[in-house]
C-alpha cells in the first residue's frame, strides 16, 4: 500500500517541549491496531504515517527513546510522555510519525489498517479502507 500524497508540516508533543517538522512524500499511513502500539499509546489503534527519515527533524527539544523490537525503537517527550515517533533500525526503511501528533492531523488520512490480528473486539472504526492481519503486503 502506497501513497501519492507529500506532507509539509509540524507537529509536537502534549506538554509542547518537543516540536519537529516533517517534509516530503507519505510512503504509507494507515491505522495499526499491534499490541505493542495499543500499549504505547493506551489505545485501541494508532494513526500513523511513514515517510523517509530525512523528511523529519526535531526542531526543539530531545526525546526519550524506547527500545521497541529488535529492528526498531519509539521516541517520545520523557516529561508528558506523548508518543511522536516509530523509528527503524534501518536508516533506508521508513520513519513513522504518530499522525495525531501532528498540529493539522488531517493532512496526512488513514489509507488501511495493519495488525488486525490483534484489533480489540469492542474497538472498530466505520470506513471501508483496507485491512491485513500484519502488515501490508509488498
């Protein structure tokens, strides 16, 4: 699952110590409804967009990093705790941004749901986007 559209925007934290830009094309965005970003988060899904690690920078602040999986880590403001950021290992793979984070979250829509294996059974959203129980695949 591909997008056509770029971005050009800012975003940030709760607290606002933490404030970043992000610049060029969506490669994906999407819903993932994992375990590890229902825990992350405290809720039932995540909006997310990726797009390459050169389009994001942080303009203030330094946040906490979490060592999320073997190939990848979450960043986040160590003061509120808002999550921002899911962060390969890879510097050739993608950086996802968490959408809501974002000052305009519309700029950047769901286009699919991911990990809907692990979708907690009260918790459905009304659209007819598409869905795989991982990952989209290639």
């Amino acid at each position: 699952m591909t997008s056509s559209s770029s971005i050009d925007a800012e975003g940030g934290c709760l607290c606002g110590r933490i404030r970043y830009r992000v610049s060029g094309a969506i490669a994906e965005s999407g819903y993932c409804h994992c375990r590890t970003c229902q825990r992350q988060s405290g809720a039932p899904a995540v909006a997310w967009f990726a797009l390459a690690p050169s389009g994001f920078s942080y303009l203030k602040g330094e946040p906490g990093v979490y060592r999320a999986s073997d190939h990848a880590s979450r960043e986040f403001c160590r003061d509120c705790g808002g999550y921002l950021v899911f962060r390969e290992d890879d510097p050739k793979e993608t950086l996802s941004v968490n959408t809501a984070s974002l000052d305009d979250p519309a700029l950047a829509p769901p286009e699919c749901h991911i990990y809907c294996e692990s979708r907690i059974p009260w918790f459905d959203t009304a659209d007819d986007l598409p869905r795989f129980e991982r990952g989209p695949l290639p």
